[in-house]
C-alpha cells in the first residue's frame, strides 16, 4: 500500500498551496501513517498526530506508550513522542510547536484537519503556532482519500467479499424449526466474521440480528447494540443480519436479509424493491454525474414504484479508512463521482409489518457500468433459512 499512497500525498502536498499539515482525526492519522490503531478512538484526550512538512519526511506525535504499536505498522519510522497532562493538550502543543519551528518557514502555511480537532487543542495550536498561517485543510484529505489506488480497492473488495461470506455464513446455520435467539445469532455472525480474520475491534465494529418487533428500530435495545437477548425467530418473520468489520483497518458494512422459511408473496415483494433500487443506482452511478444527482433519481423512482424508503437516511457513502466517509449519496453533495471512487449503497425500507429492510452493497465506480462486489450469493433474492437440518 505505501508504494501507490506515501507517493500520492507527498506529490499532492507539494502542489496543495501548504507549507506543512499537521492531523489528528485517527482515519486521517491512518491513511497518512499506514497505521491501524483500533484504540484511539477510546481516548479522546490522549492525541495522536501526523505532522508532515513539504519536500521532507513526516513524523508522528504520539504518548510515549503507544510508539512500538505504531513503529510496527506504520511506514512512517520518525517519531515524537511526549509526556500526558490528563486533559491538556499543552504538551503535543510543544511538540507541535519545536516541528514548525525546525520545518517551516515562519509565516509559513500550516494545514490542520480542523472538523476533527478539539476547540482546547485549537487554541492551545493557534498560541504556539502564532508565526505561522494556520488553515484548514480538510477539503485538502478529503480529496486525498476520496479517489481509492488500486491496492485501496483490491483490499476493500476482499473486506466486502469477507463481510458477506461471513454473514451467509451464519444464515446457513438458522434453522426454522430449531431456532436460536437473536444474541446467539448475532454472536455466531462476529464469530463467522473472526474466521475470515476480520476484526472486529473497535468503536465501529459490531454485528447485529434483529426479527420480528426488534426489526423495526436500528437499534432495538439501545444502548446494548441491538442484540435481541432471548428472542427466538418465528416461521415466517424477517431476520436482519448486519456486520461492520475491517480488515488493515479498511471497513465494510454488510447488511443482508433472511426470510423464515419461504418467503411470502408480500414479503418477496417488499424485497423486489431493495433489489430494484440497487439496479437504479448501477444503472446511475457513472463518471460525470453528481452525488445528488443519483439520490434524486433513486428517491423520485422508489416513490414512482411505491416503495417506502425510509426518510433523512444517505443512500450510499464512500468507504474506505472510515465506515462512512465522502462521497455521501444525500441531495447536499455536489461532488462528482468518478473513476476510482467506492462506494457503499445503503437503501432502508419499511416491510410488510414495519421492519427495517436492509440490503448493503459495496461498488467501484469505474469508467463504464460501476462493478458490484463481494457476493457470496446472488442477493436478488433473500436468504431462505432450512426448515431442519
């Protein structure tokens, strides 16, 4: 991966307008470091950063304890670590500031993600930086990591294709007449997940099962993830299986419906319209349109087709070192989708009773039809469970 992305950001910095930048968002610190750190995330007073000055090498800023996990998967081998004040951000501050001063010009320009730094480190920033042009530079990342490499989308193919073995995986195993609760279910997709050495670490990753009156809601038992408990599947209902995992800290979000014995004439219904609004996406999704473009037409064909979209949801967002990450299919996002790009369709629709009907899918736009990828089965219809073994 760093031979196709380390040579990407040096050349785009050099023509970005930036003296140096300077991230803290852990997606960020990741695709410029190479880096997957599953912990950060749970330490949000504990900062982590990549300081990377034009024409020279980058170098990481990191507590003192996390240096050998970093040097291990990072190809950024200069480091800088310091000494934690519990919620004080004065002594990365000081790091910060010793870097600019030995690196860049004064008054030189100096880039920080600001969407995803605190307002106390911010100002603490802004008094060190006090030479220099501080300016964002989220636009700068964001066109960074919105345009995948090669490398990029061969490792996110293999996420999607492991997410969706990983949940038919388990739905081989739901039987109807021998069923098991929604926790047992949605332990055995994780532990499917774990086979296929996914991970399923962090803030992100979860699997979710839900049926029947649990269906209905994202999160049926929130704030315990929506697992079911003791509820055990009926003939006939709709099971919702969902994944989120990652692999080298690339994600994918798998969601895939299963119909308690034969589906019925309404519910294969209900499911026709998941697989017609995916066929009006691909048929869509090409260089040259627009991100709202494609989310008017997906939202103006399923109220044509009478199929009940849930409202204020995106219909699709990129995906790559975050689960969710632009471009978003939403009627706010002018960006223009091209070659390069991955994209994951989300559509949530309302089912014959009220269930949350999901079917996720992960596509690469390419400079004709966008290829879908990662399936274990053909998903224009729904996973039928066994009777019995």
């Amino acid at each position: 991966m760093k031979d196709e992305i380390f040579p990407k950001i040096k050349s785009s910095l050099e023509a970005s307008g930036f003296d140096a930048v300077i991230v803290f968002g852990y997606d960020n610190v990741q695709y410029l470091s190479g880096a997957y750190l599953h912990f950060p995330p749970s330490y949000p007073d504990r900062y982590i950063a990549i300081f990377w000055p034009k024409e020279e090498e980058p170098v990481a800023i990191l507590p003192h304890e996390w240096e050998s996990s970093f040097l291990n998967l990072s190809w950024i081998n200069k480091t800088k670590t310091y000494t934690e004040k519990p919620g004080s951000p004065s002594s990365i501050a000081e790091v910060v500031s010793n870097l600019a001063k030995n690196n860049v010009r004064k008054t030189g320009k100096i880039g920080i993600d600001t969407k995803r730094t605190s307002l106390n480190l911010y100002n603490r920033l802004e008094m060190v930086l006090e030479d220099f042009e501080i300016a964002p530079c989220d636009m700068w990342l964001r066109n960074l990591r919105i345009i995948k490499t090669p490398k990029e989308i061969e490792l996110l193919k293999k996420v999607a294709s492991k997410t969706d073995h990983a949940i038919a995986g388990q739905a081989h195993h739901v039987l109807v007449k021998q069923a098991s609760t929604e926790m047992s279910n949605t332990e055995n997709v994780r532990i499917h997940a774990l086979e296929r050495e996914l991970d399923e670490v962090g803030h992100q990753a979860i699997a979710q099962v839900t049926t029947g009156e649990n269906s209905k809601k994202f999160w049926p038992l929130s704030p315990n993830y929506g697992i079911g408990f003791d509820r055990i599947p009926k003939h006939h209902e709709l099971m919702r299986i969902e994944l989120w995992a990652t692999q080298n800290g690339y994600w994918n979000h798998g969601a895939r419906m299963l119909t308690m014995g034969t589906p019925t004439d309404e519910q294969q219904a209900f499911y026709d319209g998941l697989v017609a609004l995916r066929e009006i996406a691909l048929d869509n999704i090409h260089p040259g349109v627009t991100c709202k473009q494609v989310y008017e037409i997906i939202k103006q064909s399923a109220a044509e087709k009478g199929i009940n979209l849930v409202p204020y949801l995106a219909l699709g967002t990129g995906i790559g070192v975050s689960d969710h990450e632009p471009p978003y299919l939403i009627s706010a996002d002018e960006t223009e989708i091209r070659p390069g790009m991955v994209l994951a369709l989300k559509f949530v629709i309302k089912g014959p009773n009220g269930e949350l009907m999901m079917s996720n899918d992960t596509v690469v736009v390419t400079d004709e039809k966008p290829e879908i990828v990662g399936w274990y089965k053909d998903w224009r219809r729904p996973f039928i469970a066994n009777y019995t073994y």
